[in-house]
C-alpha cells in the first residue's frame, strides 16, 4: 500500500533541479493538479492548494516590476556560474 502511494505521487511530479542560495539541490515538477508546471519541494506538493494572498502579491508585483525582473533574471542567467551548471542538469534530465 505504502509502496503505491509513492509511486502514485512521484508519477505526478517529474525530478528537476533548483538552486537554493549557494547550492544546487534536488526538485520536483508537477506535471499534473494545481501547481503544474511548478517546481515544488515534495511531489505530495502538487495537489495543494495555491495560497491566494501570495498569488495576489506575487501579480501584483510582476505588473510593477515585471520588467526589471526579467532583465535581472536574464543577467543572472548568463553569468552566473551556479545557474549555467543548473541548465546544464535540468537539460540532461530532459535527455532521459
């Protein structure tokens, strides 16, 4: 039964990589229920619900600073030694 369960839960999220500070750790993401497309810490994440009060200010700040992010984000992206060894791990997962 326990065995079921686990294979029920990780059949809806798929391995990923994120970076967390300095370090590059070990990520699920959802492929189905509310949070697909998201990278979460456990994959019995994915069927949460989403937390509305976060949702409104994470759009409101994206309308405000939206821009500024993504050049950021962009910049991090490219030079950053950490994010390009990220790409490379995420990119080879998707190989399999």
């Amino acid at each position: 039964m326990l065995l079921e369960e686990i294979f029920e839960l990780t059949e809806n999220a798929k391995l990923a990589f994120a970076r967390r500070g300095t370090r590059i750790v070990r990520r699920y993401r959802c492929t189905t229920g509310k949070k697909a497309g998201r990278i979460v810490k456990d994959p019995s994440d994915c069927g949460k619900a989403i937390n509305p009060k976060r949702r409104i200010i994470a759009k409101k700040t994206a309308a405000q600073k939206g821009r500024r992010m993504a050049r950021k984000r962009r910049r991090t992206m490219k030079r950053n030694p950490l994010s390009q060894r990220l790409q490379r791990m995420n990119k080879s997962l998707r190989k399999r």
